[in-house]
C-alpha cells in the first residue's frame, strides 16, 4: 500500500503543490501531529467505540523511515520537523511497545515526541513514563476511556483526566486532545472541558487536534463564540479540509494559536472531501480502498474523475491557503502556522533549534 499512495506522485500532483502551495509553505515547516507505529503492536480492529475505520484503508502501521519519506515524497524543498507519538488505537493494542517505538526513533532521529497515554496511569505512574521517555507530553484517545462508560457519554476529563493534567500543568507539557463526542466541537461537555482545561491548568500546552474535528460548518455550532475568551489553547488543522471552518477558527482566535499537523500516515489518502447533510465524505477513486460500501465516510467517484484527486496533505493545506487569503493573514502569519507557532511552543519545553538537534 505504501508504494501504491506514495511512490505514485503524479504530474497532477506535482503541479498542484508547485503552483499553489510550495511559494505558500515557508522552508521550514514544523507538523505538530505525525504517527510513527508499527504493525506488530497492533491488535485492535479499529472502529472501537464510535471511532472510524476507513483510516485503517489508507496504512496500518507508519515506520519513522516511511514518515520521513513522505515529507521528501510530498513536500519536495521542505525541511519539515514532525511532532512524533504512536498509533495505540484501543486496549489490546501493544501500548508499551509502541510508545517504545515512538521512543527510540524520537532518539534516533533527534525528534520531539508525545507518549500515547491511558487514563488508568496514576499521577506518579504518568509523571515518571513520560520523564523517563524524554517526551514533551502526551497524546490521549478516547478509546481508552473506562469501558463501563457508554460511548456517546464518553467526556474529555474519562480520558484525559484532571490528576494527569495537574502533572502537566507543573511541567507545562503539550496535551494532545481529539476530542469525542458526536457533537465534536459544538458538544456543550466538549467546550465546558476545554474552559475548564484552560481555567484549572493554564500551564497545560493545550493542542485541540483536527480543530476539533470540526470537519463540516454544521460541527461548528456556537464553539468560535466561546473559545474566542480562550487564552491559551491551540488547534491543530490536521486531517481537516475545510477551509470555511479554518476561516472562523482564525477569525476566533487568531493566527497564532493555530498549528499545521498532518497526521500522517493517512494524509498520504487520494481523496478529496466533501460534506453531505453535514457529514463528511471523503471521495477516493474506485478501487483503491477496498469495499467501502458500508461506510459512510468514504465513496468512489467515477473512473475519470479520480485523476482530479490529489494528496489529502495537499486538499489541507491548500484549505488553509484559502482561508488564510479570505482572513487577510499577512506572510509573517502564515508562516507562524507552519513554523514559528510551535517553535514557540517547542522552545518553551527546551527543545531550542528543533532544526539541528
Ligand atoms: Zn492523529
């Protein structure tokens, strides 16, 4: 499959990257969300409480090799920086071994890495993995939340909970946050916890990923009007196309609290996404997926149109490059969203000439 999705950059690619988006990227490029995982920790299905599957489609596993050859593949003339952690979808998955994994290629590649935790860690337990790993904080995912906890009551705190938060909060370390929930960003528990976050732990590097996976307008509700008095909290643009929801997000809270992150490995899917009655569909060429029948996420376009699909790490950025043009962000701006915003927060946690470690 990685051969097929990367190896294939085509003359249509490459002319949608050289004539929109390279004189756009600055040359150096920070991407605050990339996995590294290997096939042999996972365990898990995918598709556990509520979750999609179709990323599983697109790569099961994403070596550190196969992530930096897809930043020479994909952003040719970039020197890009990732943010590092794992891919532990659910309990059952080899959490050790991939946060390991995450680990030693942060070590081996001079990376800043998150550790994948899971909200059964004590405080002391929490502190002493991610210090003893050298990682900048962590990521959390919703499977992971109690089981006894039914999947549309899941909240943030069930997985990201507060006793872990405090030990961020004295360190000042990075929370990555995909937050659950059907509401997804609009969900009242979603926005109140996010305040309480931002309230109770103002050291916390807050980053709210795939802008809250407010994918289509109908996820955005009223949630730009209260985070608009948030401070602090970041958002990460990954695995989001939309460039509508970019422009609000910027307008709400400025250039300088929105980050680029990609989220690869599934960001190297042929695809362009579209909403539908506010859900959103990612429309692949015939074929390449699989059956996708039975998802709601994913539809074939004809034959013929599946030459007009390029990268989904394109269908982003050129998202963002079209927002970004509608919100009448400046050059020194836009950079700040590639570059200079997580610099700022990578140098706040030590990590100084991210460039040259
Ligand atoms: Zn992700």
């Amino acid at each position: 499959m990685f051969e097929i999705m990367i190896m294939n950059v085509t003359e249509r690619d490459a002319v949608f990257y050289h004539e929109r988006l390279s004189g756009f990227l600055p040359n150096r490029i920070i991407d605050m969300h990339a996995h590294v995982c290997l096939k042999a920790h996972r365990r898990s299905k995918g598709g556990e409480r509520g979750t999609v599957s179709w990323t599983d489609r697109v790569a099961s596993e994403n070596p550190i090799e196969d992530l930096l050859d897809s930043y020479r593949l994909l952003l040719p003339g970039k020197q890009v920086l990732p943010l590092i952690f794992g891919m532990t979808l659910a309990p059952g998955d080899d959490l050790d071994a991939g946060n390991d994994y995450v680990r030693r290629c942060a070590a081996e590649h001079g990376l800043p890495a998150l550790i994948f935790a899971v909200p059964g860690w004590g405080a002391a337990e929490f502190e002493e993995r991610v210090t003893a790993g050298g990682f900048l904080g962590a990521k959390v995912y919703l499977t992971w939340a109690p089981p006894e906890i039914a999947t549309d009551a899941i909240e943030i705190f069930d997985f990201l909970p507060r006793h872990q938060l405090a030990v961020m909060n004295r360190h000042g370390w990075i929370a990555m946050l995909h937050v659950p929930r059907a509401g997804r960003l609009r969900d009242p528990s979603n926005l109140e916890q996010i305040l309480e976050i931002e309230r109770a732990f103002p050291n916390v590097r807050l980053i709210i990923a795939h802008v809250g996976r407010a994918y289509c307008p109908e996820d955005v509700g009223n949630a730009f009007e209260v985070l608009a008095e948030t401070r602090r909290a970041c958002f990460d643009i990954s695995a989001n196309t939309n460039d509508e929801v970019f422009e609000q997000l910027i307008r709400a809270v400025g250039a300088k609290r929105v980050l680029f992150g990609s989220d690869l490995p599934i960001l190297r899917m042929r695809m362009r996404r579209i909403c539908d009655h506010g859900t959103y569909v990612n429309l692949v060429p015939p074929g390449l997926y699989g059956d996708i029948s039975g998802d709601e996420h994913m539809r074939e376009v004809a034959a013929g149109e599946a030459d007009e699909l390029t990268f989904f790490l394109y269908e982003e950025i050129d998202a963002l490059r079209r927002a970004a043009a509608r919100a009448g962000l400046t050059r020194t701006e836009t950079d700040c969203i590639f570059f200079g915003n997580a610099r700022r927060i990578l140098s706040g946690l030590g990590v100084n000439n991210p460039f040259t470690v």
